[in-house]
C-alpha cells in the first residue's frame, strides 16, 4: 500500500474516527450545570433568577486571603512543587490536629480542587473493570470521575428514611471480586447527611473484612448542625492504610475559584502513585494556595459567623419548604444542601419549566433535578437538589416562587 493509500483510506474513514469515545459518551452531564443556558436566557428576557441549583457560597472570602492575593509581589509566577508548597501543607496539620485528626506534611498532596484529588485517587488505585460503591444519591462528579477511571456501582438510600445508610447485608450483596472501594461523602452532598458512629464502624468493617479503600469526602466538615459528632474515615482505627480523605477549601472558605483541595493517606504506595498524576500536571495552582495558606489564619470569628448563618438559613428554608403542600424534606444534617420531594411527574422537566415558561413577578427559581445524582433508572425523579447558599430574604422570595411554580405546573402530581 502507497502513502496515497494510505491517505485516501483515512479520508474514506475520517467519519467513524471523528466519533467520540464510549467513555465520552457515557459521561453523565452535571445536573448541577446542565439547565445554565435556560437561566441564561432567562436573565436576558428580564426575569430574576434565585440559584438554589449551585453550592457556591455567597459569604464572603476571608480577608486574609484576599490581602495575600492583593499582596503578591512576586517577579513570576513560577510553577509549585508538585505535591504543593511544604509551608501550605503543615499548615494543615495543624487545621486537621483540631478535628482529632493526626497526618504529617507528607501525608498531605495538594490538588487542583477536591475534584481532582477524587479523580487521581481512583486512577491511583482502580484498575479499568474494578468497581467501587457508592451510596447515591451521590455528588454527580463522582459518577464522571468514576466512568473516566472505567468502575462504577451504586447504593441506594431513601428519602424515605432521611437518606441513612442501609444495612450491611445490602452492602455485602453489592461486594464481589471485582469490588475495590467504598466512596462516601460525610456531610453528604447532595443530602446533607451526616454518618453515625455505628455507620461509619460498620464501613469500616465493611473495609476491614474484604480489603477495600475508603475514599472519604469530607469537605463540609465545619457544617454539623446536630451536636452529633464529626466521625472521619482516619478516626477509625485498623484501615489507616486503606484511607483516602478528600478535602477542598472551596467550601470552608468561599474560595470555589482558586481551585484548592488536598488528598490525604498514609499509605505511601497511594501516595507515590498519586504523585505520578500529580507530576503530570505540573503544578497545583500558585496564587490559589497562597490564598489557601492564608485562609487557615482567618480569626475564629470568621469560622462562627459563617456556621451562625448557614444554621439560620437552614431552618429558614427547611420551615418554608415543609409547608409548601405536597414538598418534603428531611432536616439535613450537615452541609447546606436538601434534597426534597416535590409533587410532580418529573423534577427535570418542572426545572425547565421554571425557567422557560414561568416566572411570577418576573422571578424565577433554579434548582438541580435530583435524578441526576442517581444512576438508578427513575430514582429521584420527583426531587430535586437545593443549596441554601442565598442569604434569607432572598431564600424566603425564592419559597415564595417555588410555591407559585408548583400551583401552576402542569404536570403536578397528586399530593401523596
């Protein structure tokens, strides 16, 4: 075969290679993001739009942290050290000292967000085919990053039963030679849940018995609302190999835009491995770890005032949406997101509708359709996921929308 062969025989195929890959395909769209173009054009016709759909706080970043951003005086704006600035990093030993946590600087890699570290966390330590579990309703980027790693398998917790764990016979039907690992996120977004002493030792158990990793999202920790105790994966003793804490300061901080988050183990193999994904990119973000270190200086009463008022906007929109006929929400627990069953035949096609056909004094609200935290066929199909990331007035207008909206939405459901 000639070089023009060659050349004409791609040309002749230049359709079936122009297609995208099943990994591409199979990528789930974020439920979170997927109905942005529909508020965008809302916006553009005038109409108001009250964002439940998205965790980005709306309190402000600490001022320590944007003085240090103000402050840079450097002459280049080098690349980090892969694993992060060593200063950065024994920072937070200290942070994580406070929360009964006991890790070392080299126990520590900095990441680009808490996403990442999820990501080279199962591309460290799951093989294509292998599967991890996860009780779902489950952050949707979970399911993303578990397709790009090629393992996936999900739990289902009830509405119905505030979103607890289920026992472990249900686990231990899910578990088999493929099984590698049980992700959790504690808080729970999209949930707010919060993981008892006796679930997270029969987690750990879980682990014990069968030699799994432990992926550990614990991002809202600052966020318990119910005196309960904060469990981390590292307090349970026997698995500390097994452990992979994933943290972020998007939350904690209202830093979402510097993209900072850390991945977390003692086991050195994990770590060498990660550290691999992580020389591969380079560099965690230079500008946002200065603001990060920085942040951990941030006066206690930053920390309070924060926690005062997502307590306060938690009982301002669990009150308003439990009256709502026919809505329900369980209290979360920790967090600042709900979800919550609403009377109609499809959360999805309401959210649309939101934001295509109604409005009511030209406002409308923006929620994520909780199907989309689920891979079960039709699970949350009547729920949907809301932040309470507004300040009160604002959540209290947006009850008022959201009570308007479902009185006159078509496909309303009769009440249960």
């Amino acid at each position: 075969m000639t070089v023009w062969d060659l050349i004409s025989n791609i040309i002749k195929n230049k359709k079936d290679m122009s297609k995208v890959s099943m990994r591409g395909q199979e990528m789930p769209e974020s439920p979170i993001s997927k109905l942005v173009p529909l508020a965008a054009a809302a916006k553009e016709r005038g109409t108001k739009v009250y964002h439940l759909n998205i965790g980005q706080p709306d309190l402000p970043t600490p001022q320590v942290a944007i003085d240090a951003i103000k402050h840079v005086d450097r002459k280049i704006l080098e690349y980090s050290p892969s694993q992060g600035y060593r200063s950065y990093r024994e920072k937070l030993v200290g942070y994580y000292r406070k929360y009964g946590i006991s890790v070392t600087a080299d126990d520590i890699i900095v990441t680009c967000g808490g996403s990442e570290a999820v990501l080279f966390a199962f591309m460290s330590c799951l093989n294509p085919g292998d599967e991890i579990i996860v009780p779902e309703p489950a952050y949707a980027n979970y399911m993303a990053f578990a397709i790009s790693a090629g393992a996936k398998r999900t739990i289902t917790t009830t509405i119905e039963e505030g979103f607890c764990l289920p026992k472990v016979e249900k686990f231990e039907e899910l578990i088999n030679p493929k099984t590698r690992a049980i992700l959790i996120c504690n808080p729970n977004n999209p949930t707010g849940y919060l993981y008892t002493r006796r679930e997270m030792n029969q987690i750990r158990d879980m682990v014990k018995k069968h030699d799994l990793y432990l992926f550990s999202d614990e991002v809202y920790r600052e966020y318990i609302y119910t005196g309960s105790p904060y469990i981390s994966a590292c307090h349970l003793e026997g698995i500390e190999q097994n452990v992979v804490l994933i943290d972020s300061v998007s939350k904690r901080y209202s830093e979402c835009g510097i993209r900072i988050g850390a991945l977390i183990t003692k086991n050195k193999e994990v770590r060498k491995a990660v550290m691999k994904f992580c020389q591969a990119r380079l560099s965690p973000p230079l500008i946002g770890q200065i603001a990060a270190e920085a942040s951990l200086d941030a006066p206690e009463e930053y920390s309070r005032d924060v926690y005062d008022e997502y307590v306060e906007r938690r009982k301002c929109l669990i009150d308003g949406l439990n009256r709502i006929p026919g809505v329900y929400s369980p209290i979360p627990m920790g967090a600042f997101y709900t979800v919550a069953k609403l009377p109609v035949d499809d959360s999805e096609k309401f959210c649309r509708w939101c934001l295509e056909e109604f409005s009511y004094e030209n406002e409308t609200v923006m929620m994520a359709p909780a199907s989309g935290f689920y891979t079960t066929p039709g699970a949350g199909r009547n729920q949907v996921r809301i932040a309470y990331v507004l300040n009160k007035e604002d959540l209290r207008k947006a009850l008022i929308v959201l009570r308007k909206a479902l009185e006159q939405y078509p496909g309303r459901a009769e009440d249960d």
